[in-house]
C-alpha cells in the first residue's frame, strides 16, 4: 500500500499529457453533477481534489467515480513473490542451538541388553560403509562387544543387521561414536579411549584420557558408568568427563581423531552428576537437565570458543522416561537418543541466539 500511494503522489506530480475527456465524447456529460458520486453526496475522491505541478486539479479524476465508456481506465496492483532470504536461524552450517523437535521413534530393543544402549551414524562416512549405514550396540552386560550394522534406517527399523562385528575389547556404557570411519569408545573398567577401525576391524588406536574418572566415579545422574562420554560435531572429536581436580565439575577435551592425543581441554562449572547427559552441537557443549521427567530442558551451554558458560531453557522431551544416551549428528543436524529401549531421533533448529 505504501508503495502504491507513492507512486500516485508521483502520477500526479507528473504533467497530464493531453488526451480527449468524457465530455468531448459525449457533450451530455457536461452536466456538474457528474463530478459527485451518484446519489447526491459532495465527497470527492482525494485524487480529484489533489492539484498537480501546475495547481490543475482537473486531470485527476478518480476513475472509479467514471461512468463505463472507452474512456474507463484501471489500475492494476501487479505482486511479484520474492523468495525470502536464508535466516539467521538457517539449519545449515553452524550455530546455537535454538529448539529441539519431537521425539521420533525408530526401533525399540528386543531384549533386556537393549534397555541402555548407543546408536550411531558416520557423519563423514568413508567409502567402506556409507552414510546411510546405521550402528548399534545394546549396552546391558557385563561383556559388552558386539557391534550391529544396517544397511539403512528402514532396516534398522525391521531389525535386520547387514553386519555383526566382535570387538576385540569390552565396551564401557553408552558414551561411544562414530567419526570418520572410526567407532571411539572407552574400553570397560578404565579410562583408555579406542579407535576402533571398521574397515580392518581391528584397533587403530589406544590412548588414556589424562586423570579422567571412570567405572562410576564421575557418571551423570542416571549413572550407568556414563564417566566418559565421546561425541563428534562440525569441528572435531571430543571427551566428555571430569577429574579429580576438577571436583566433579565437566571437563572438556578435544582429540586427535588418528592418535587421540589431547589437544585442547576446557573446565567447566557444570557438575557432571547435575546433568543427566550432554551433547556437543558446534564446539558448544549442551547438557539436559533430567533423564525421567517427560518434559525437561537443555539447561546449560558451554561454549569452548568463548570458554563462557550460561543458562538455557531449551523444551526437551524424555518420551519413554529413562533416555541413557544423547548424542548430535552434525550431517543430519539430529539428535539420536536411547529411551528405556527405544531408538529415537530429534530434529534440532541451529541459529543466532
């Protein structure tokens, strides 16, 4: 509307060429009256009343107020749709995290060593197996080692595994990932971290994570050994855990993915038992409050580049009411969860806060 007025401010500024009017057509029109609208009123259009350059209001004349003839003309409003710009809050590329969606179920475990578990997907898959491959492994037992792998989700969802790997050393919890064609994980019963090659099948790499707790000494609250907790986002490899100096309090580290040699490592003031679990989206740690209530929050972000943390209320729903595992896919830019035996994913909405 805007722009339609100020293009008939600049019509009217316009000189009026010089053009046959309604009353040299037709000599009856002449009649005084016709400049009023019918019924007798005297309101005028605000164009017939708007004077141009030269102080002439006679070449203004509202066509609406015309009568039909091929004098008659008609303004027509054209809208061309413009495609709107990408937002801040574009899930592409990187950013905060500003909204995670509903919980979206895949498969539910089969047996009681399903009840805690970790699924994953590569999200810099290597030739050997595909992005589209989905990994598995139900964590209730004493000696856990085997590892399941589906062609896609569809087969995940029927439960019917392409491939079944025996690792050559137990797995700790649920803190494991997939990065580069690398399954990482904490040997059980210790604080050495694997890289667990899946196109040998064999161990690439083995390090101990300096001073980290282990076997139920800095879990998160739902406990379940959960002291080492590795994740891959956009910018790397990290650990999740605490130490002894830091008094329980999360320490982050980000890893080497060939050696997993520290490179760098954050202290944070959130306590690891505080938390019932955590996520990295982006170098940004996010911890959720509770692993039971149905409707929690993230609750906390540390940001490694800004070595700032703060307070967040972001809507997360425990839809099975005991979720043992979250972790983030930067490929899919998803949450993948574990919830009292249901495989489940959330779709997550990254932007500027």
């Amino acid at each position: 509307m805007e722009d339609m007025r100020k293009e008939m401010e600049n019509l009217g500024n316009r000189p009026c060429p010089p053009q046959r009017t309604p009353q040299t057509l037709n000599p009856a029109l002449q009649d005084s009256s016709l400049d009023r609208p019918s019924g007798g009123s005297s309101a005028m259009s605000p164009l017939m009343g708007r004077p141009n350059s030269q102080g002439n209001t006679g070449g203004l004349r509202d066509p609406a107020w015309e009568f039909s003839g091929p004098w008659f003309q008609e303004m027509k409003a054209e809208v061309t749709e413009v495609p709107v710009p990408d937002r801040p809050d574009d899930t592409s590329g990187c950013g905060h995290l500003l909204a995670v969606g509903e919980p979206v179920i895949h498969r539910k475990a089969d047996t009681i060593a399903g009840k805690y578990g970790v699924w994953m997907q590569d999200p810099e898959a290597v030739s050997t197996y595909g992005p589209n491959m989905v990994w598995r492994i139900d964590t209730v037992g004493s000696d856990v080692r085997q590892l399941f792998g589906y062609e896609d989700m569809e087969q995940l969802s029927k439960g019917f595994p392409s491939k079944v790997m025996l690792l050559p050393e137990a797995v700790e919890s649920t803190g494991a990932t997939l990065y580069r064609g690398s399954l990482y994980y904490q040997r059980r019963r210790s604080r050495t971290i694997l890289r667990y090659d899946l196109s040998s099948e064999s161990i690439a790499a083995r390090r101990d994570l300096p001073h980290a707790g282990f076997h139920g000494q800095f879990p998160y609250s739902w406990g379940g050994y959960t002291d080492i907790d590795l994740a891959a986002d956009e910018s790397g490899l990290w650990a999740v855990y605490s130490t002894s100096k830091a008094k329980g309090a999360i320490v982050i580290s980000k890893l080497d993915p060939d050696t997993l040699e520290v490179r760098r490592s954050w202290e944070t003031n959130i306590r690891k038992n505080s938390v019932a679990n955590s996520f990295m989206i982006c170098g940004k740690l996010y911890t959720v409050a509770s692993y039971t209530s149905p409707n929690t929050t993230v609750n906390h972000v540390y940001d490694t580049e800004t070595s700032q943390s703060k307070a967040v209320a972001i809507p997360f729903r425990n839809k099975f009411r005991y979720t043992s595992m979250i972790d983030y896919n930067p490929a899919q830019k998803k949450l993948l969860a574990w919830d009292n035996f249901h495989m489940i994913s959330y779709d997550t909405r990254l932007g500027r806060q």
